[in-house]
C-alpha cells in the first residue's frame, strides 16, 4: 500500500465518524508522519512510496484508536504549546492555544530581568510553568498539582527543556502543601478545571472520554474550584502581586464577582473575542474571606 493509498482509506474512516469527520484528513495526515517521523514536505513529494509491514500494522493501530475518539495527541505522545513540544498522556490535560493567551498575558506584565517567584497551580503537563521559566530566566517556579502521575510527566517535561533546576514540583491540592506564612509569590498562574458538570455531556468525546475528569470539571457551575482557589492565591500572593487565571465561555461575571476586592482586574480575549483570561492584583492590605 502506498503513503497516498493509506491516507486515502484512514481520512475515509474518519470522515464516516460525526465526531472526527471535520478533521478527518488532517488526522490522518498526523498519525503517518508520527509512524514514518517524516516531516510534511517529504509525504507531499513522495506519496507513491510503500509502506512496509510493521509501518502498515502501526498506522492501522493508530488509526482505530483514533476510531475510539482517542485524542492525537495521546496517540502521538506529543503536544505544541508555546513553541515547546512537550509530552502527554492521559495522565494530563492536553495544552490547549487559548492557554498560550495566559501565558503571553503573564510575560506581559512581568519584568523579564529581576528575580521572580511564580506559582502555577494545576500545572498538568508542566506546559505553563516551562514556558515562563523559559521566558523569565531569572524567575524560579513552584508547580503543584493534585496528581502524581501528572507531576512525573511535568518533570519529565522540565527536564527535556532545560528548566528543571528552576521550578520546584509539589503534589498538592491547589496550594495546601504551602507554607503560607514562609512564603509568598509574585505571581500566581492557574488554567484549573472550570468545565460545569452540566456540560458534560456537550462535549466532544474525545475530551468527555480520554482527559482527566479532574482537570475539566467544577461542580455544577464550573466556579467550584475558583472558590477555593482565589483566597488561598490571596493569601499567598505578596501585596500587589499578579494572580493569572484562565477561565471559560461566558464565565467573566461569575469570575469578576468572585475577584470584586482585588485590584486592576482586567480580562484578556481569545482569537474568538472571548474572554479567556482574568488579571488582578492582590490589595495591599484588604482581607478576603
């Protein structure tokens, strides 16, 4: 069978599927170059050569787990996010473009030439906290997340990118494992779950069904986890520090309310116009409770 031949038969597969037919050719474009590591270029100039026995036997494996709705990401083991290729597996959140608007809103407001320290909370893959470190060499970085699991393919992932000795990773339930009284940030960054359980069921199954449910959802509302979240961030910010969250469709109110005593509160659109990212600084003095 030839590259052409095999793409041809797996986009048709896809595109039989409601769920995957949008994206159908461009899935089965993906998962080749995965099996042969090829880059694009060399499949365009070269679409009659023939594929061997065991590239046939993985691309046809791949291609029914992509049938199951399993993301491509999962399959291929790898995600882009913010110029890094880092890992995934279904012990992590895959990063997603509209966490890039978070972190390029941080560097925004963040001096690139004075020592920082930052906090991501959730940190999943790592994808926040290794792009900052990257971009604020003098910033040094804790990165907690709930997951054990998670926090080995963060590492993992630091590692590779040559930012391990500057980010500290901490199994926690958002920011619990803190000595809050010891230590404080001047700045604290979060893409936590804010999906409603009320729209589960909405959403694409190879989201509903393969990523980690702890990472999506927030109780019935999707706030659950802002809840806690923005007084512990309170607490453990330095006065006027920058607390960066991510947040979904049509949640800017809710979040604005929750956010009402700190300061400069401002939110950053997506490509869509939608909000998708809330800044604020801590009061210097006012208590939240």
């Amino acid at each position: 069978m030839t590259l052409r031949e095999a793409l041809t038969v797996a986009a048709a597969q896809f595109a039989s599927d409601e769920h995957l037919r949008a994206t159908a050719i461009r899935d089965a474009e993906l998962l080749l170059l995965n099996i042969l590591q090829i880059p694009r270029v060399t499949l365009i100039a070269h679409p009659d050569d023939e594929l061997s026995a065991n590239q046939r036997a993985a691309y046809e494996d791949c291609i029914a787990r992509r049938l199951h709705h399993e993301p491509i990401q999962y399959i291929t083991g790898q995600q882009e996010f913010y110029g890094l290729t880092l890992n995934v597996t279904p012990a992590v959140l895959i990063p997603r473009p509209e966490t890039e608007h978070l972190v390029e809103a941080v560097l925004k407001r963040l001096p690139t030439n004075m020592p920082l320290r930052i906090a991501d909370i959730g940190t999943g893959s790592g994808a926040i906290a290794i792009a900052l470190a990257a971009h604020l060499p003098q910033a040094a970085i804790t990165a907690l997340e709930i997951s054990a699991e998670a926090l080995a393919i963060a590492t993992a992932n630091a590692r590779e990118h040559k930012v391990a000795d500057r980010i500290r990773f901490l199994q926690s339930d958002l920011l619990s494992a803190l000595n809050r009284e010891a230590e404080t940030f001047d700045a604290i960054v979060s893409n936590p779950p804010y999906v409603s359980e009320a729209d589960r069921a909405a959403l694409h199954p190879q989201v509903r069904d393969h990523e980690p449910a702890t990472a999506l959802f927030a109780g019935k509302t999707g706030l659950d986890v802002y809840r806690r979240l923005i007084p512990q961030a309170h607490a453990a910010l330095k006065p006027n520090g920058l607390f960066a969250l991510e947040i979904g469709h049509d949640q800017q109110d809710a979040v604005a309310a929750l956010l009402r005593a700190w300061h400069n509160l401002s939110f950053v659109l997506d490509f869509q116009q939608i909000p998708r990212v809330a800044l604020a600084e801590r009061p210097a003095t006012l208590a939240i409770r």
